[in-house]
C-alpha cells in the first residue's frame, strides 16, 4: 500500500494522489489530516521495532506492516483534533499530538517523502537566515542578507526576490530538478541545498539577478507540486516503488 | 573569545562561569535580563556569517566568538517583562533580539553548546526512542494509544506500567495505578504513552566532547526527581565509572543527535542489560554535581576552551611559516 499523507485542503497533494493513481501506484490511500483528526483507533508501539495501526472513521484500517511508500505533507495535527480540548490544556495537547505525529510518520517504513523532523512534520522549516546560509555554502548565489535584533519578526519570512524580478520556482527530488531549465551549476546547487538540508524534495525560490544569474530567493519542504508537472510525478512514482522493485 | 548566555545567577551557568574564571578563560558574558541594553545585527555573504553583538556599552564581532554556552530562558517569561503590555515596544525588543541571537547561534561556525535543531528531537520522546534504538540502546516496551482496552492488556501483559507526557512538555513519571485505571477512557481525547516498568538501577550519564560523567541514583520512586515526594526519602545519588564499551556508546549516541552537551537516562537491569529512557539535550547538571561530586560544570569549560584554543591554533598555523607548523 502506499499512502498520500494531505490536509484535506491541499491541492498540490490532491493533485498528485489524482496523478499518481493515473500513473498505476496502487493500491493508493488518501489519508488526510481530517480524517485522522477523527481516527476511531490509534495503537504506536515501540519494541524490537515501531509499528502503527489507525482505525478509520471510515472503515479504513492502515497498518505499518502493510505500507511501502508515503507521500507526506502533513503540516501537523487537524485543528479539529485540538478544540476538543478545554482551552487550558489546549496547548498540551498541541505540544503531545506534534509529538506523537512526529513519531508515527516517522516510523513508516518504506521510502517516505519526505520523512518529518521536530523542525517539521513534512520536512525542516528552515529560518529565511539559515536556507540563505546552507544555499550559499550549497553553491548558489544568494542576495545580500542582513538580520538584526531591531528588526520586526515577521519581516524576515518574506520572499528575498527585489520586487519586479524574473522569478522560477522549481522542486529537487533526489538530486533533480524539475519544474524549469537552469544551468547545471543550479541545479546543482539546489540538489545540494536539499542534501544539505536532510529532505529528498524540496520547493525552490529563485530570481535572475543583475548579472543574470539565477540568485536563492526561499525554500520550502511543502512546495506546490504542480510546478514539476508529469515529469516530478513520474519521479515520485519512480522513487516510492524503488524499494519494491529492488 | 567565549561567550555565555543566560542569567548568571541561574545554578548550572553559575557553576560553568566559576569553572572558566578559575581556568583564567576569557569570556564574555551576555546578561538575557539586561536584554534592552543589548543588540545584534548579522549578514550572510559568500558562505559566512559576520556581524555584531553589543552588550552594554561593549561591542564584540560575532567572528570573534569561537565557542558559545547558551542558557537561555524563555525571554517572554523575563521578570523585566513582568508588567508589559502584550503589544509593548520592550516585550517586542526582547522577542526579536532573542530572535536574531538563536539564528545566528544555529550558523556560527563557533562550537555551541547546544544549537536548538538538534535539541529538538526531545520534544517527541518516541521519535527519540527511535534514534536511541538506532544507536544500540535498548528502549522500553512502549505503547501509545487512545484506546483504554489496550492499555488494560498492556498493563496484564507488564505488571508494572509508567505513564508520561511525551513532548517537551514536562510532566512526573507515574506508575499506572487501579484508580488510574477507572479514568482511562479520558485518553480517547489525545492519545497518551504507557511504558513497561523496566526494574534496575538509575544512571544519568552527560557527555560533554569526550567526556563522560556518570552517576547512579539509587530510589524507589518511579520518577526521582520527585523522590521526596513519591516515596518520602531523597534519591541517593553517587558516581560511577563506566566501562569503557558503555562510556563510546553513550559518547556516539550524543553524536548521533549532534549534541555536544547531554544528559543520558539509562537503566541498568539486574541482568545487566542498559536501557535509554529520553537524552536531556540541556541538562541541570548542577543537581548531580552537588549530590555526587563530579566535575560536570569543569568538563563544559574545559570543552569551551578547547574550542577557544583550537581556533587560536589554526589562526597561528594559517599565519606562521612551514618551519613554526612543523614545530606545532
């Protein structure tokens, strides 16, 4: 079995659940956040290994045994899983359920994409600093970053790109680019950013500088799929029955 | 250059900034109480880091500062913030200069003691339990579930069973009781972690660069950081020397989670099997020093220096002639 891992609101992973079922993965399961949210079982266990059962509302029963590939963009637990809480204990529960959803997903066997990290369920959610930094150390010019303790917080998470700029979003998996032409040097420096960063596919944000050179302008581990178009899925496809082909 | 970083009056802090100053290590301390009387600024170009910090009336380059001892608290509960409105300018300094400290810390190429991403793996004791295991260490039987019809057969099957929070939300290890029994069905609400009593002696062993300094802790409370409270005796706490294959496994396990400072649960069996319960990636060291003597705080400064000394090193090496390296 494998499993598209998705908020019910994710149209990126919808898409790919669509694409990939048309590309013949099967059997192939929608799980989706919501449907956690109100799983009528949940049995974790750690011994010589780590396993997992979730009972469906729907019926649906998934067993760790039985799973070989997971696409998975979950960003955390369902807000409907948190208000049934009383609001004192709403943040325990946040703080347990991100705990307990960190440990199951990364438990699946079988190649997961990508699989979580505390800094990210679907992948590390890097501060803007830190992406500019592992970029430029990957290879990839990067605009001049400046950070102070003056500096309004949310200011820093928005795109480094100057306004007006030609813009190109791609996605690395597993060392390829998909989603735009660039330079080899690039693409290469995008792979190594996603080793550098520890996930098999990430989302890239970058724009032609002065000098005309594509230039790092952000990086997600939750990025829109659509952007790599067949061939990423046929790439995904590739990656999650790797380990069944070999 | 070292730096330190938290409230001096803080005990494990304390300790470390007696054990430098008795070492004649220079350091600079960073006061997080005196938060509007300091600033930072960094900018990233070409694969480095540079910038400044000023702390009072002094400013130091953040090249300079070759290893780092964070001890932050959370900034938002400082007492200088007591009386702030939420939407306050001094509240909302002190969170972007707490900020900006932390993300230049995650990039220094200075050794720091710890760095929040792989402190992180704490806050899911489970997701830990599987990289402990990973390392060799035994864990204990674990189950979590929403489902109290699980947790009955679960305690059937064990006997004795604990139950804990599994974030870095901090809760007491209690043992799962009959009258614990009666409310389960509140777990339906949020799945909750039940583990098999593993029967042994308690060692907590932190690790510092290649240093290991383990102390057993001898109680009958389920949790003995609670010892007074659950059993009405204090826990008995007293060093001892590991073997050497136990000492590398814990040094490695460290490694593998990128922590250069931890402190290490282990339960040793009566049949001498070594189980890990959780790795604490900012340890209250001072506790075990006090009680069994060990120079844990000592350990933290000599690793600091050492880093200290190590750039100072390559600096004389980059600069000096063949002759001078060769001497070295």
């Amino acid at each position: 079995m494998w499993i598209v891992l998705c908020s019910a609101t994710d149209a990126s992973a919808l898409w790919a659940y669509d694409g990939l079922r048309q590309m013949g993965l099967r059997p192939l399961e929608l799980v989706t956040a919501e449907a956690l949210a109100s799983a009528a079982q949940w049995k974790h266990t750690l011994n010589g290994g780590a396993h997992l059962t979730i009972s469906l509302a729907d019926g649906r029963s998934i067993y760790s045994s039985a799973i070989r590939g997971v696409l998975n963009r979950l960003t955390g637990p369902a807000p409907e899983m948190l208000q049934r809480a009383v609001s004192s204990d709403r943040d325990y529960v946040q703080a347990e359920m991100y705990a307990f959803y960190l440990s199951w997903i990364y438990s699946l066997p079988g190649v997961v994409i990508n699989r979580p990290t505390p800094l990210g369920l679907s992948g590390p959610w890097f501060h803007p600093s830190e992406w500019v930094y592992r970029a430029s150390r990957a290879g990839l010019p990067t605009p001049h970053y400046r950070l102070s303790g003056r500096d309004p917080m949310d200011e820093a998470f928005g795109t480094l790109a100057p306004a007006g700029a030609t813009t190109l979003n791609l996605i690395t998996l597993c060392g390829n680019v998909y989603g735009g032409y660039v330079p080899a040097s690039t693409a290469r420096g995008c792979a190594g950013l996603a080793e550098s960063a520890g996930t098999d596919l990430l989302g890239l944000s970058l724009y032609l500088n002065r000098d005309s050179r594509w230039t790092f302008a952000g990086a997600m581990p939750l990025p829109d799929l659509t952007v790599g178009g067949t061939p990423l899925l046929r790439a995904l496809a590739n990656k999650l029955t790797e380990g069944v082909r070999a | 250059m070292i730096l330190l970083c938290g409230i001096p009056s803080e005990t494990p802090l304390r300790m470390v900034i007696s054990r430098l100053e008795d070492m004649g290590a220079q350091f600079v301390l960073l006061n997080q109480r005196k938060f509007a009387d300091c600033d930072i600024w960094l900018e990233i170009a070409d694969g480095e880091v540079t910038g400044e910090l000023r702390i009072g009336r002094d400013t130091y380059e953040l090249e300079e500062f070759t290893a780092i001892y964070p001890r932050l608290m959370d900034d938002r509960f400082l007492p200088e913030l007591a009386e702030e409105p939420q939407d306050s300018p001094v509240r909302s300094y002190c969170r972007s200069f707490h900020d900006a400290l932390t993300r230049w810390m995650e990039i220094s190429p200075a050794l720091v003691i710890n760095r929040c991403a792989p402190m992180a793996s704490n806050s899911s004791k489970p997701f830990q339990a599987q990289l402990i295991r990973e390392q060799g260490f035994l864990v204990p039987e674990t189950l979590i579930t929403d489902d109290p019809e699980l947790v009955r057969a679960f305690r059937a099957k064990h006997g004795r069973v604990i139950y804990k929070s599994i974030s870095a939300v901090r809760s007491i290890v209690q043992e799962l009781s009959d009258e614990d029994e009666e409310r389960l069905e509140r777990i339906r609400w949020c799945p909750t972690q039940f583990q098999a009593y593993v029967d042994g002696t308690n060692l907590r062993v932190h690790t510092i660069g290649d240093e290991a300094f383990a102390t057993a802790v001898r109680t009958d409370a389920c949790d003995y950081r609670y010892a007074g409270k659950q059993t009405g005796e204090p826990a008995a706490l007293r060093e001892v020397i590991l073997s050497e294959e136990l000492k590398e496994q814990c040094l490695r396990l460290s490694a593998s989670l990128g922590l250069e400072f931890a402190g290490i649960d282990l339960k040793v069996t009566p049949d001498d099997e070594v189980y890990c319960f959780e790795v604490n990636p900012s340890p209250a060291f001072s506790y075990y020093e006090a009680n069994a003597g060990q120079p844990i705080s000592a350990g933290v400064a000599r690793r600091l220096m050492s880093a200290a000394a190590y750039k100072d090193q390559a600096a004389l090496v980059q600069g000096a002639p063949l002759e001078a390296i060769v001497a070295i």
